[in-house]
C-alpha cells in the first residue's frame, strides 16, 4: 500500500490516518493530487509523532514532507509534554509583510528594481554565516543590545535602541517570549548560564546576525498586491490588514539564524543524553523526536531555550523590515510603509485545545485564528481573523489569507507554504540552470543571484494553487490577496532549517 492509500478520504481536501494504535487517527488536510505527494517517511513521521508519549492531536497539512523528528508541514499538540523536533532547528523560523505605499508602476523599470536590489543588499545580507559587518550599510547591533534583544524581543526599549518603529510590535503574532514560568528574568539567567557554559560560541559573531537572511530557502521578495475579489468581507480583511491592492509589499522569509540553530541543536543533545542515560525508549526509534515532560527541569529548560532563539527571531525580522524600508526610501525618496504582519510557522505555543490548555508544536504550519477567537480580543484582528502569510515561489505567487471558522478541524492552523517536492540533491541533479535563469526572465523577476540556486528553483515545488484549492475546499481559510514577485533576495549556500 502506497503512502497516500493509507489515507482514508473524508471529504474533497480532507482525511485520516490510521496509526495502527488505539488513538484517534491523523487528520489530513489535502486533495487526492496532494495526498499523493506524502512519501513513506512522511507518513511514517506522523505516525511516528501521534504515537509518541502525551501527544493528543497530529494534523498533516499539505506542504507535508519529512522533516527533523516530526514532518515539515505538521502540528502536534500535547497538554503534558514538550517536543523539540516538531519546532525544529530554525527556532521560530517566520513570515513577514511590508506595506509600501509605492504604486505598482513605479518599479516597473528594471533600472528602478536593480537599484532597490542593491540598496537592499548592502544592508541585509544573504548567507548561512554572514552578518551586518559584511555589508556596507549594515547596523551592527553590540553585545549589550543583543543580549537584551535575547531576553525582551521586541520591547519599546529594544525598537527604539534598533530603529524599528515601536508600533510594529502591535503587529507581531507574538513580541515577545517568556520563559517558563512566565518571567523575562529567567531568560536572563538561563542566557548568562548557556554563556557561561560557553554554549555560544563566537556569541558577539552570532548577534551580529540581526538584520541579515541567511541561506537555503530563506529570502525577500517585492511584491504587487492583488486583491483576490472587491466583496465585502475580502475588503474588510484588507482593510484591517493594511494591504493596499496594486501597491508594492515586500515579503521576508528567515528565522532565529546561528542563535536559534545553536540552541535547537544543544537541546537535541541535551535530551539524547538523558534518553540514554534513563533508558527510555524513543518515539518510533526516531533521536529526533526525544520529548520532555512539562514541569521538569528539561522541560524548563527547553522552554528557555525556544524563547531565547523566538525574541531573536522576531528582532530579526524587524530590523530586516526596517532596513528594507530605508533601503526604499533611498531609491524612492518619500516612501512610506507599514508592518502588516509578523508569523511564526516553527514554534510551540501554550493555546486552549479542547477546553484545555496545550502546547501546540508547530512545524512548517502557520497559526490560523479566525474572527471571533478568543485570543484575538483587544487586536486589530479581532472582527476579521488574523493575516496568514503563505510563501508559493516567486513565479506562481505567494497568499495572504484569512482563517475560517472550520479552521478548528486543524487546530487553528493551516500550511507554511507550498512544501517541497524534489530533494534539493535531486533538484540540483535534474534540473537545468539555463533554463531555471531563463524562466524568471521571461516572467520579469530579477535576483540578486548571478544564477538562481536550483534547488530552490519554482520546480522544486508542490502545486502553489493545488494547496491553496486543499486549505479553501478544506474549509480552514480563504485567500485575500495574491502577491505577484517583482524581484527575489536570495543566497544559494545550505538551508537554516
């Protein structure tokens, strides 16, 4: 039996799957064409994550593909434990949109493109290891403010120390992360023992990271925004969102870099060890999915360690939104632009699930609270749902999107992205770079790259609109806009996450 007839259809875009245990099954979300994109390790990786200790609930979502411990493209929640592989390497990896109020037809002219590209990378750099130092206009944060950036994310004192415009905290999915017993001054003090320890190697290096890319898929994009329709409740989304239909909007894809790796990984370590020292089995016979129970010191600690790397995270989104915006400003003299929205899509949050809280693991899946949603009350999102950023690939676009009620099958979540289809050693193998180069000329995209890496080249892809068809027929959320490249930010060196 294939991967995707274990599945059990119950609607167009919806299913389950058996785990061969006495719990209820795995929900799935995506049509019979998406379902046959799962592969055995996927599948065996949700089974694998819904028979491990404490787990109550497994979604697949339609990006699914294998992943660390857990698939890419999953949410796992659990009322009594904490999971480090179904957050993953890339603490807090994320989405972000920027509102410009440029009309679409002022960057029209390649001239006009190419130069934002270069003022653009002389400030946010691409690449796994490197930081604001290796370009021109970086901002280089010192140790003290990188240090308080770990422990407040994005604290009026730390924006206003970085040049990020306070207001955009309002906008973030989360500004700041706690530590487990819900106090700043813990993180303090479990940052100054990982430093003490010396678990940070080259940590003044690593701080410089705020501000800058990365490698592998991580990237920005300028966008034109369409509005998807003119009916009311698509207009009243938008309107709460602050897009603005034919105007451009820069979208940024990184997440928690060097610190966030570092501190993903020493945990994985941390808890392999005390499997081995305890004896206890693990999960499908899967390292990657070691786990913690809540209330230990390991689970304490993990905890700790997810915030530190998240408040980086979402600083480095910021600073990265607000160079971009100065970079506008120096080709487009005037200029003005607006946060719509800063989101996580791996990360685990404490949420009600089923009257109860939990911590929601998601992994490549993007929180999805609809209008009305208790913890939406006292936001600008609270009549409309909350904005969903959805990456496809530069030539088939990217979505904005708004949850539905039925988002609750889902446990108020939906997919990343698009998810991968080719390996990124298969794609390299198969695919031609002349024609990969060729393709975005011919669609009028420009890059900062002499050659497009191919391994994230749009062919590397699952179906952009077959995943989309899978979230609206599913009922989870509906799109609002469509966000069609103008030019793409990207590095070719190996992925953070």
């Amino acid at each position: 039996m294939s991967a995707s007839e274990a599945i059990i259809a119950t609607g167009e875009a919806t299913g389950i799957l058996p785990t061969g245990a006495s719990r209820t099954p795995i929900t799935v979300i995506g049509t019979q064409a998406i379902r046959e994109t799962f592969d055995d390790l996927c599948i065996q990786q949700a089974i694998n994550s819904r028979n491990a200790p404490g787990v109550t609930q497994v979604v697949l979502n339609p990006d699914a593909h294998c992943g660390y411990g857990a698939p890419i493209g999953c949410v796992m929640v659990s009322p009594s434990h904490i999971y480090p592989g179904p957050v993953g390497v890339d603490i807090k990896c994320s989405m972000s949109l920027l509102q410009l109020d440029i009309p679409a037809e002022e960057i029209e002219d390649r001239r006009v493109r190419r130069a934002l590209i270069d003022a653009i990378c002389e400030r946010t750099p691409t690449g796994a290891g490197r930081g604001a130092r290796h370009v021109a206009k970086g901002r280089v944060v010192d140790e003290r403010l990188g240090v308080e950036a770990l422990v407040s994310g994005a604290s009026l004192s730390v924006c206003q120390q970085m040049g990020i415009p306070p207001e955009w905290a309002e906008r973030c999915e989360d500004s700041a992360h706690l530590a487990h017993d819900h106090t700043a001054d813990s993180l303090a003090m479990r940052l100054e023992e990982l430093r003490f320890r010396n678990a940070f190697p080259n940590f003044c290096q690593k701080i410089h990271q705020l501000g800058s890319y990365g490698g592998g898929n991580h990237f920005g994009e300028c966008e034109v925004v369409e509005l998807r329709d003119r009916e009311p409740d698509t207009l009243q989304a938008a309107n709460a969102f602050g897009l603005r239909d034919g105007h451009v909007a820069f979208l940024s894809h990184c997440g928690s870099r060097g610190i966030g790796h570092q501190l993903a990984m020493g945990q994985f370590r941390e808890l392999q060890c005390k499997f081995a020292e305890w004896g206890i089995p693990l999960p499908g016979g899967d390292r990657e999915l070691v786990y913690a129970p809540l209330g230990s010191p390991e689970a304490d600690a993990y905890i700790d360690d997810m915030s530190l790397g998240a408040n980086f995270a979402t600083v480095n989104h910021l600073m990265i939104n607000a160079l971009v915006l100065e970079a506008f400003q120096e080709v487009l003299p005037g200029c003005t632009g607006s946060l719509v929205y800063f989101i996580s899509h791996n990360i685990a949050r404490k949420e009600i699930v089923d009257h109860r809280p939990a911590w929601v693991h998601r992994k490549g899946a993007t929180r999805a609270f609809p209008a009305g949603h208790h913890a939406l009350a006292d936001t600008p999102f609270a009549e409309t749902g909350h904005p969903i950023l959805l990456p496809g690939n530069p030539q088939a676009g990217s979505s904005v999107m708004v949850a539905t009620q039925g988002a609750e099958k889902s446990c108020y979540s939906v997919n990343h992205g698009a998810g991968r289809r080719l390996g990124r050693k298969r794609a390299i193998r198969e695919l031609d770079q002349k024609a990969v180069d060729q393709s975005f000329d011919a669609a009028d995209i420009l890059t900062n790259c002499r050659q497009y890496p191919r391994d994230e080249a749009p062919a590397t892809y699952k179906d952009f609109e077959e995943v989309l068809r899978s979230v609206e027929k599913a009922d989870l959320a509906r799109e609002v806009a469509r966000l069609r490249a103008k030019f793409v930010i990207k590095d070719g060196s190996a992925a953070d996450d």
